[in-house]
C-alpha cells in the first residue's frame, strides 16, 4: 500500500536530517547565490537531490518546487506540488547552530495539505494534514490565546517593526529572533511565541509547510493585507505574512499602516 503523503514527507525528512548531519560542523562548502538570493551549501545540495529524487519517484504525477532547484512551469500544470526547503536557515547551519530545518510540504489547488518541518539537531519533528491538526512529535499543538499584543513575544527582523510602518509607532511587544522562518511558524503552532510575522516578500517554500503547521493547530496565517496565503503560483513569493493568535493577528493587521 502506498505511504500517505504526511508519511512520505516524515520519512523523507528524517533522511534529509541524516544528510544534513554528516556536514553539520565539519565546514562544508559555501558559496554565495546571485542575486544577493543568499548562502547555499554542499550540505543544501545533497538534500535537495535525495528529496527530488525520493519524492519524486513517489509521486511522479506531483510538480515540484525546491528554492534549490532550477524552476520551471511545468508545475503549474499540476494538480498536486511538493514545496520544499532543503534546509531553512543555512547562516544558521553555517554557523553550526541547531534550530535550521527542513521544511517539506505539498499543495493541493494552492492549498496546503500535507506538511514537514524537522529539526534534526533538536529532535522535533512539526507536522500536520488539512483538517487533522498540527502535532509536535506526535502530540498536538495549540497556540497561545492573548486578547492583545501588548507584551507578546513576537518573532521577527527589527525592519518589520520600524514605528513609521505602524499606527502608533512602535509597537508594545517583546522582539525574538529565529533563523528558519519555518521553525517561527512552529513555534507560534506550539504556544511558545504568541506570534511571527515578516514584512518582507517570501518565498514560498519559506512558508508553505508553517502555514499549514499554524493554521491546524489553531493560529490565524495571512499575507499582510490579511489574504489567505495560496501557493504554487508562477512567481512563487508572497506579499509578507503574520501568523499569531486570532486576537493578536487582528490588532497587527489594524496596527499597520
């Protein structure tokens, strides 16, 4: 009997933590993208191939979509997409921190419905289906209920909290950062954070597998102008994205100038 796709996507992240950890720490090689697009690695590369590989043989009829991989359209013409992020947060890796991740996802009609983030280092392993809740290791999530943002303990960049972009000014809320924007999504899904958000464009495989993440444990996710985030789209970027509590992702939207 063929796996599920959320077994698929567990099985296939492990693998990739497998990968990843024989050149966590041991300087693998480096080398800037074009574009100022940022640091990949060795370590990037080798994910990316075994995860092309293994789902994609899996599942042949599925477009694929990998920030490590050359785009094409032929994706568009797929019903279902894996989305992936071979590893998200490679300063972080570079660094030999532990919270990168890889982050596994497949969108059905621009929804998300399957999704993986692991964190090989710490042994979390963040997953959810469309309508079956989010789970941390097996054990489900729920986010924090704030009624305000006032002293939440929000995760982002300082540029996303400039006063001028806000209605007020600077916004009352305690400041944290992560590397992997996907590992902010889980962090809000598990009631650590109150909320994440990014004022900045983002790439879809960024996002795709927090999105669903937060949203079935019980997080609101929009872009910045409070849209529904949809994926598998030609120019696959977003126009930003916040993710908190119902109550606290509300008065963010109205704070926004």
């Amino acid at each position: 009997m063929p796996a599920s796709d959320l077994s698929l996507l567990m099985d296939a992240a492990k693998e990739a933590g497998n990968i990843a950890k024989k050149f966590w720490r041991a300087d693998p090689e480096a080398w800037d993208k074009p574009d100022n697009a940022g640091p990949v690695t060795e370590a990037d590369l080798a994910v990316d191939a075994m995860l092309a590989a293994e789902l994609r043989n899996a599942r042949p009829e599925y477009g694929w979509l990998s920030e490590e991989t050359t785009d094409t359209a032929a994706r568009l013409d797929c019903e279902r997409c894996f989305i992936i992020d071979p590893i998200d947060g490679t300063r972080s890796f570079m660094a030999g921190e532990k919270n990168f991740s890889h982050s596994l996802a497949i969108a059905e009609n621009g929804v998300i419905t399957a999704a993986v983030i692991f964190l090989p280092m710490l042994d979390e392993m963040y997953s959810a289906t469309k309508g079956g809740g989010a789970h941390l290791n097996g054990v489900a999530m729920t986010p924090k209920r704030r009624d305000t943002i006032q002293d939440a303990r929000i995760l982002g960049k300082k540029p996303s909290l400039k006063p001028e972009l806000w209605q007020g000014g600077s916004l009352p809320i305690n400041l944290h950062f992560r590397s992997s924007l996907a590992y902010r999504f889980c962090l809000v899904a598990s009631g650590e954070f109150d909320g994440m958000l990014s004022l900045h464009p983002c790439w879809e495989w960024d996002i795709a597998g927090g999105d669903l993440i937060a949203r079935e444990a019980g997080a609101a996710v929009t872009d910045q102008h409070g849209m529904a985030l949809s994926f598998n789209n030609p120019h696959p970027k977003q126009a930003g994205v916040f993710a908190a509590a119902p109550a606290v992702h509300q008065e963010f939207l109205q704070r926004l100038l």
